[in-house]
C-alpha cells in the first residue's frame, strides 16, 4: 500500500517507499538498514527555482545563479534564504539542523581546504575540533564551523570538488554565523568566539566590509585577552571554572593568540588605524612562542617552549617549513611596519629627503625596515627561498601554500619598500633614478639605483611566477592578501613593460608576467569583490602609462602629486573604486598641457599630444598594443564614450550617462567567445 509515510533515504532517491505504516519500509528491510525511520513530510510552500542564463558572480553578494526563497539542505529540506526570510529563527534552526546532518567526510574534506588555504589562519586542530562537534556542548564549534564554511565555499567552487554540492551556498554560513557571534560575544569568552571572529574578519575584508572586519579583530583581540588573563594572571578579575588543560588545549589558544597578531596587521594595513597588538605587548603578556606544525598537532611540553618572541635568530637555528606559522607571524610584524612608513607618506614625509633619511643610509626609517626585513629572509631555511627551490617540491611534502605564502609576503615587502623611491611617472628612455617629488638632497652610491630596480622589479617577477606555478600545481590561494600581492606585481610589471630602461632592459617576460597576475585576478574577483577595484585601478594605470610611454612631452612637469589618488589606490590593501576620480585626474593632467601642446598637435599626424577628448581616437589606431587589457576592459570605442562624458556639464553627464559604473566590463571568456572585439569598427555589444 501507498502511504504519506516515508522514510528519508527514499524521500531523497525520490522513489515510492512502500511500506506497511511501521518501520522498516521495504527498500529498507531488503537493504539491511536498521536505521530506516517513517516520517511525514513537511509541506512548506516553496517558489520554483529560476536559473539565470549569466555566469553566476559570486564574489558579491552570494547567491546569484539561484533567485528563490530556500535552499536544498544536506538531508533535502528546504532552507530559507536569509535575505528574504522574515523569521530569522526559523532561518538559523534550519541551517543548525543543516550543520548538523553534514556528514563527518563533508566536514573534514572542508576543514582540510581551510588549513591548506588559508596559512594566516592556522588556528584549526582536527582531532579537538571534531571531538568539540560530537560532544553535548557542541553549538559554539558549529558556529565556527559555519565559519569556516563562509570562507572555504568558494573555494571549492574554484576547486571544482563534487562532494560540495551538499554544502550550502556562503552567504547562509554568513548569516548563521553572524547571528551566532551576536548571541556569544558578550557571554564567556571561549576560543571557538574568538576563532570564529578571526575567520569573519577575513571574510568581511575580501567582500569590502573593511568597518565590519576592523570590528570582528577588535573584539576577538579583547575576547583572546581576556582568556589569556584568567590563565596567566594571579588574582582574575571574574570567576574561573577549572578545567583540566592538557598541552593541546593550551597550543590552540597560543595558535589562536598569535592568529589575533596577525589579522592586527593585515586589517590595518592600509588604513590609518592603530595595532591593537604592538610585538612589546605579546612579551609583555608572556605569550609562548607561536609553535611549530608538529608542536601544535601532538602538543608539546610547555615548559621546554621558550616565553615571548623576538625578532632575530631562532634559539634552534633556522626556521624551516614546519615552523611556516611562526615566520608568518614575525613576517607579518615587518609587512606592517613598511605599509606603516608607507602611509605616513613614506619619502615625501617631512624631513625624509635629507641626506641623513636617504634609503642607502645606515641608520635611515628605510634601511632599518630593509635590515629587518633581509634578516627575517636570512633566518629561514634555505630550502625555503624561491625561486632557489620550487612550489612543485613543497607540494609533495604538504606545505606546497605555506611555502608560496611566505615568499609572497617576503616579495610583496620587498616590492612595497623600493617602489617608494621610485618616480612615479619616468620617460620613456629613463635608466634607473630616485625621485623627482620632491627629490632627495645627497646623491646615491654609484650603482645604487640600478641594484634597487633589479629588487624592485626582480620581485614582481618572482610574485608572478610564483602564483603561476602554484597555480600548475593545483595550490590554488585566495585570499585577499594573495590577491593583493598579484595587484602589486601586475602593476610594476606594467610598469616596466612601458618603461623598459628603468630596468635597463633586464625585464623582457614583463609583459607576459603582467598577464599572468591579470589571468590570477580575473579568478580572483570570482571570490572576492576587492577584485573588481584591483583591476580598475590598474586599467587607469595602463591608460596613462601607455599614453606617457607613447609621448615624452604628453606628461611633461607632471609627477606623483598630480595623481594622488591613482598613487593612493596603488598602494591600499583596503582598496575602494575610485575609478571617477583617477579619470578625473588624466583629464586635468592632460588638459593642463593642452593649450601649451595645440600648435605641436596641429601638425603632429598621429595626434599624440591632443587632449584627453581624443584618447581613444589615438588607442584605437594602436589596439593591437594594448595586449592583455583588450581581454579585460570594454572596447576602446566605448571607452572614449565615457571619456567625452565625463567633460561634460555635469547635468548633461547624468543624463547622457550612469556613469562609469554602468559599464560593462568584459572577462576573458567575452574576448575568447566574439562577445568583444578590439578596434571600434567591429565592437559587437554584448547582449543583455
């Protein structure tokens, strides 16, 4: 007989369960399933799922592919959307329920992806974490599960692994997880709290939540001390039961303390606000060392671990790869500091011109920063220096991301100090010289110059190779801070791909290490929206470079200080589109020059020194030198709309145009599939 009873195996198969009205039904009592269990379905009224014909775009808002009101869960219910649910009750005990019924080879698959992933994290101890998710008191580790889910999602898309389709879509791990940390924040501190703030403040960084991640730190900081203080201080200020620590607990909240250094500086990087973490004040608290791979995993006798941590030569010699946790935290330390000099105006910082603060000076802001830096490389293993030693040979040992991540942050630095001193606009024909606002009152040593440029531009190209190797070697990383490093990289070899002396010619893959970082970016906005600002900031960038490259006299007087804003967003991990203004900025540079350029114009055949209104009719006949932005960016025909617009009244502007966010900005499948075409006499628009 058929009955409105029906056991979930066959509710999920979607076939008839037949059955007496008693467990077990048929399917079941042939199968040996024991666990068989008659239920009745719960009617909710669900809206038919409409699938967009676009390519979903989830580094914004979640989902975008799926337009309805729920969710399948991991065991075929239906789970509200949190956007347009009302009952945000019913929305949490559904995905609890959800995270609940994950099985436990869904849920280590994932846990493995985050501590691949995502090095800067390394708070995550398997054995304790699943024990946490079986015990009675598990509702605080399923927060920090649903945390660690947020992140890892998208990643998996990236990955293409199939057993993910259980898991839902990123942004109901976001809400549920928001709302957990809600209810916990104020209550006793416990370190799944603090972890799971650390995870979010991650997450609310890369979609440009950058109010929201300074918050989530602050908070886990102040929930981390407070733990810290009812373990180490003499009279606690509140009541503490005790429980029996063993040596793994205590290395989950070393590891977990030392994660809150490092999330300190990258959520200040730049900006301009505090550390909340100063390096004085981890010794001063008596913070243990940040332990190593194997001291974390097995636990360790404490009282063998040194206290504190300075910079300098490990007691046991140099570090290796299994102590890639505590290079990053010491790393990370030094990254902040040049980001600090930087954003305090770096050269142009009032007296950093004077001979005695020249960057060759012993002694000098730059030099102790490049001396701390060369020391922090110095003390690591040699085996992990590259491009001396490969991702591929890392890989095969397990580290293959911690690897990649320390010489990212190595080069990254490197790149961030030596940039500074270089002029922001050269000729065409410059060799390698300091800068020209303002300038520096000493010469450099003889040489100087031309071995900081093959730094400068040695590491963008290491940067470059090193995504693209790892990226071969399936260590696929995303997150904001890689991100960024492929920003910087992408930028200086533009750079030299324009102005090739200013490396004296040693910079001939610049233009092929430039589309590398494009390919990595276009993939990276996939996940994150900082993306999107990254790569518009680097068309402006290739629009001046290519027009001031093209035309000494174009630029002529112009430096630094009349392109502040394009030079602030080259700079900012905290990117923000300013896409309006670096516009704006072309324009009154060039406009500036126009009227001293009008009678060279007039009978210059290529019209190359005419003001911006003619940008494009100059591009236009040079396409086939744009390379790799003619992948990235509309049509030039289309570009020159914009441009003409934008020196319009500003009423006629809004009515003739949105503006420049309307656009469309095409990836590399529109260029590879003909939806794009470069020149403006055969630019297909796309359909809508």
């Amino acid at each position: 007989m058929r009955s409105s009873l029906s056991c979930s195996l066959c509710r999920k198969a979607k076939v008839k369960c037949v059955n007496t009205g008693t467990a077990p039904c048929e399917k079941c009592r042939k199968s040996g399933i024991a666990t068989c269990v008659l239920t009745r379905p719960r009617y909710r009224p669900v809206h038919k799922i409409v699938r967009s014909t676009e390519k979903p775009n989830t580094a914004h808002n979640g989902p975008s592919s799926l337009r309805d009101a729920t969710w399948q869960g991991s065991d075929g219910s239906a789970v509200p959307d949190p956007k347009q649910c009302c009952d945000k009750t019913d929305t949490l005990q559904h995905i609890d329920r959800h995270l609940v019924g994950l099985s436990t080879s869904v849920i280590l698959k994932s846990l493995n992806v985050f501590t691949n992933k995502f090095p800067e994290l390394g708070i995550l101890h398997l054995p304790s974490f699943m024990k946490e998710l079986q015990s009675a008191d598990a509702e605080p580790t399923r927060m920090l599960l649903g945390a660690i889910l947020v992140v890892t999602k998208s990643q998996l898309t990236l990955l293409n692994q199939s057993w993910a389709c259980s898991l839902l879509d990123r942004e109901h791990y976001a809400f549920y997880t928001r709302e957990m940390l809600s209810q916990s924040m104020l209550q006793a501190p416990r370190i799944q709290t603090v972890q799971s703030l650390l995870v979010m403040a991650l997450y609310e960084w890369g979609c440009c939540g950058f109010h929201q991640a300074w918050v989530y730190c602050g908070v886990a900081i102040r929930i981390m001390q407070a733990i810290h203080s009812q373990r180490v201080a003499p009279y606690p200020l509140e009541p503490v039961i005790e429980k029996d620590k063993d040596v793994v607990s205590w290395s989950i909240e070393n590891r977990t303390f030392w994660t809150c250094f490092i999330m300190d500086r990258m959520v200040s990087s730049g900006t301009y606000n505090p550390l909340m973490l100063p390096m004085s004040e981890m010794v001063k608290l008596r913070v243990l060392r940040p332990l190593s791979t194997v001291e974390f995993a097995f636990g360790t006798d404490l009282a063998a671990v040194s206290v504190g941590f300075e910079h300098g030569r490990h007691l046991n010699g140099l570090l290796d790869i299994t102590q890639s946790f505590e290079i990053l935290v010491s790393g990370f330390d030094i990254w902040a500091q040049v980001m600090t000099f930087i954003f305090n105006d770096g050269r142009r910082a009032p007296g950093m011109c004077a001979a005695e603060n020249c960057p060759w000076v012993r002694g000098s802001a730059w030099s102790r920063t490049r001396h701390q830096l060369e020391g922090w490389r110095a003390d690591q293993h040699h085996r992990l220096h590259y491009p001396g030693n490969s991702v591929a040979v890392h890989m095969t040992l397990g580290y293959g991301e911690s690897f990649t991540y320390i010489n990212l942050l190595y080069y990254v630095s490197t790149l961030m100090l030596h940039r500074e001193y270089f002029p922001f606009i050269p000729d065409a024909e410059s060799k390698p010289h300091g800068p020209v606002d303002p300038t520096l009152e000493a010469e450099a040593p003889p040489g100087w110059w031309e071995d900081s440029a093959l730094e400068l531009f040695g590491a963008a190209e290491n940067i470059a190779g090193l995504l693209h190797e790892a990226s071969e070697c399936g260590v696929h990383l995303a997150t904001p801070f890689v991100g960024f490093c492929a920003f910087s990289a992408s930028y200086m070899n533009l750079y030299v791909y324009r102005f090739p002396q200013m490396n004296l010619g040693r910079s001939s893959r610049a233009e092929a290490l430039m589309n590398m970082c494009l390919a990595y970016l276009e993939e990276f906005r996939s996940v994150w929206k900082l993306g999107d600002a990254w790569l518009k900031t680097l068309h402006y960038a290739s629009i001046l470079y290519e027009r001031a490259s093209a035309d000494r006299g174009r630029y002529r007087g112009k430096s630094r200080a009349d392109f502040n804003t394009l030079h602030q967003s080259i700079h900012e991990f905290r990117v923000v589109d300013r896409s309006d203004e670096h516009l704006r900025e072309i324009q009154v540079a060039e406009s500036g020059n126009a009227a001293s350029e009008a009678m060279d114009s007039e009978t210059d055949p290529l019209c190359l020194s005419a003001p911006l209104s003619g940008l494009v009719n100059d591009l236009t006949q040079s396409a086939y030198e744009q390379g790799a932005w003619s992948q990235w960016w509309p049509a030039l025909g289309e570009f020159n709309n914009i441009l003409d617009h934008n020196i319009m009244p500003p009423a006629a502007k809004q009515k003739e145009q949105g503006g420049l966010n309307d656009l469309h900005f095409p990836t590399s499948a529109d260029v590879t599939s003909g939806t794009y075409r470069t020149g403006s006499n055969d630019k297909e628009q796309p359909k809508d």
